[in-house]
C-alpha cells in the first residue's frame, strides 16, 4: 500500500501528469470542434452532392 501512494505521489511530482492531462483535453477540445463541425455542415454537404448528381446523365 505504501509503494502504491509513493508511486502516486511522485506521479503527481512529475511533469508528466499534467501534460498528459493537457494533451488530453486538447484532444477533447479538436474533437469535439470536429463532431460539431461535422454536424453543421453535414446537410450542406449532402445537398451539394445530391445536387450533383440530379445534374449528371
């Protein structure tokens, strides 16, 4: 039990812990940019394609 609080406490010492949390809500972030992103222009991009191929033979 001993080695496992000394683990989490040099874990939370490091660098290493908050950059990874940084990166992942940075990552969060881009993705959730990206979902809504989708989202929105999803229906425009549909229409131009269904545009598109009305118009072709």
């Amino acid at each position: 039990m001993n080695t496992m609080m000394a683990k989490a406490r040099e874990f939370l010492k490091s660098e290493d812990g908050p950059t990874t949390v940084e990166y992942a809500v940075m990552l969060a972030l881009i993705v959730a940019v990206a979902i809504g992103t989708i989202a929105l222009l999803g229906p425009k991009v549909k229409s131009a394609f269904e545009s598109v191929e009305t118009q072709m033979p």
